[in-house]
C-alpha cells in the first residue's frame, strides 16, 4: 500500500528557468485527475514564490514544500 502523499507525477523543472516550470506546472495540473499528487523539483529561485502563487490561484493545494540542496520540492494535490 502506498503512502496517500505520494506523488502520481514527477516533474523535473532543473535547469528549466521562468516562466518554464510555472508553464510546466501549470499544463500538468490541468491533465490530472481530481486527487492526484504531483511532485515539481525546480532549481530555478524564483520558483520559490512562483509555483505556490499558482497553485494558490488555481485553488489547489500546496501540500508539502522544501529545498533540499539548491532545488526546490513542491507537493502539489489538484484539488478540483
């Protein structure tokens, strides 16, 4: 059984810079299903306040967000 925060998609945003990872969350999310968990690993800094401000727009939810090393790690729930 897998753990319910598990992402059902992984993004890989390195090396990608604005507005590429906003643009690559943004079309993801509007692919997935209600529920799903998404995963964006981005290294791009202003990244940092960009996907959050989207995903907060979108009216879905930030479950989960941490940089380890210089990449940022956002957990993202489609919530509608």
């Amino acid at each position: 059984m897998s753990n319910q925060n598990e992402p059902n998609i992984n993004i890989d945003c390195v090396g990608l810079y604005c507005p590429e990872p906003v643009f690559r969350t943004r079309q993801e999310l509007d692919q997935m299903e209600v529920g799903q968990i998404m995963e964006v690993v981005a290294d791009d800094p202003a990244s940092e306040e960009d996907i959050p401000r989207l995903v907060k727009r979108l009216e879905h939810k930030l479950l989960k967000m941490y940089k380890e090393n210089d990449e940022f790690h956002f957990i993202i729930q489609k919530m509608k």
